[in-house]
C-alpha cells in the first residue's frame, strides 16, 4: 500500500489518499516494463510505408543499348537500383509491426509503472473542476506552481472525468498531457516528469486495476 499526501487548490495539505496495487516483484519489474513499452510503441507503427523494386518501377522494358561495341558497361534496364529513377533494392514493404502480450502481464506492468511513480513523482489532488468558473489557463498554472510543479516539467494529468473548463484550461499548455483513469497506458506514465492525479481518479484506479 502506498499512501500520499492530498493537496487542495490552493496546495495545502487536505488529507490522505492510498492505494493497494499488485505488482511486479523487484527483480523482474524492470524487464516486464520494458516489455509492455516495446508492445506500445511497435504497435503504434502504422507499417504502411512501401518502396518499388526493380520489377515494380514503371518503364525499363527496353535494353538501353547493345550489349557489346558502344564502350559503356553493359546494361539491361534503365530501372536497375543503381540507375536513377531505378528500383529499390531491400526497401521497406508494408508490415505488421504489433507485438503480443498477455493480458494480465500488461495489466501487471502498467500497475507496476504506476505505484512506481506515486512516491516521489506524483501530486495527488482534490477535485478541482468546481474552482475554474470558466477556462483560464492562467490560473491552471497558478495551481501547478502551488502544486510544486516545475515550469519545465512534463506533466500527466490523469482524471476521473474531463470537465470542459479543465481540458480547456490545459490544452494550451505546453508539455501537459490529459488522460482518463481509465486510459493508463505504459508510455505516458514513464514519460512524464510529474503525474497529476484527482482523489476521484485513484479510487477509479484502485477500482479498475485492483485485480
């Protein structure tokens, strides 16, 4: 169980808020982090990039010039790989990149990557949809600098439910990135400096990823 300390808006101390997560035993976190981020970021490939070899370039059907007497080397298409305009030789083809991974193991790393952020990365708040009236960024950044956030910091803000004036307020920011409880994923958790994260969204957490 980790337990950490909740701020409210203003950034003062409001309180408490744990969360019990199974993990990954010390010795073998680190290889099946490692794992589920390879399986995200080659899934993310597209694949569809292509090249045309020699037999799929348009033209060439003719020998460009006699085989012997003209003082040049021989030559048979003018689509050859070293001839510009020429095919590709061992170019890329269209591919399936994806990577499997079983379930529980990818639920296993991403509560791993999680707890592992939580003691000394992570600002766990109140609620705070209620205190932006209307979207202001300005007053986002307020509340981040009393949060103790770093100007230069990339910052995950990881929310039960996405108010309008919230997602409004961030998006201008740069190096912030919003996403539901719901949605965690291996990248983002590793990648950002700080994690941001409601009451309302651990206890979605504990409740989602508990198993």
């Amino acid at each position: 169980m980790v337990e950490c300390v909740v701020q409210n808006w203003q950034g003062q101390e409001a309180g408490t808020a744990s969360v019990e997560l199974k993990i990954a035993k010390p010795e073998s976190a680190a290889h099946i982090l490692h794992r589920a981020l390879v399986r995200q970021m080659h899934n993310a490939r597209q694949g569809t990039l292509s090249s045309k070899t020699r037999a799929e370039v348009r033209g060439g059907g003719k020998k460009p010039w006699r085989q012997k007497g003209t003082g040049r080397a021989r030559a048979g298409s003018s689509r050859s790989p070293l001839w510009k305009g020429g095919g590709v030789i061992f170019g890329p083809k269209p591919r399936d990149f994806s990577v499997k991974m079983n379930r529980k193991e990818r639920r296993l790393a991403l509560r791993t990557a999680f707890q592992s952020r939580l003691a000394s990365d992570t600002v766990v708040v109140q609620d705070f949809g209620d205190q932006l009236a209307r979207p202001k960024t300005r007053e986002m950044l307020a509340a981040m600098e009393r949060w103790g956030i770093g100007a230069n910091d990339k910052v995950l803000f990881i929310l039960d439910e996405q108010p309008e004036n919230v997602v409004l307020s961030l998006r201008n920011i740069e190096r912030v990135k919003l996403i539901a409880a719901t949605n965690l994923n291996i990248f983002d958790l590793l990648n950002a400096d700080r994690l941001v994260v409601t009451t309302a969204a651990m206890e979605k957490i504990q409740e989602v990823y508990s198993d």
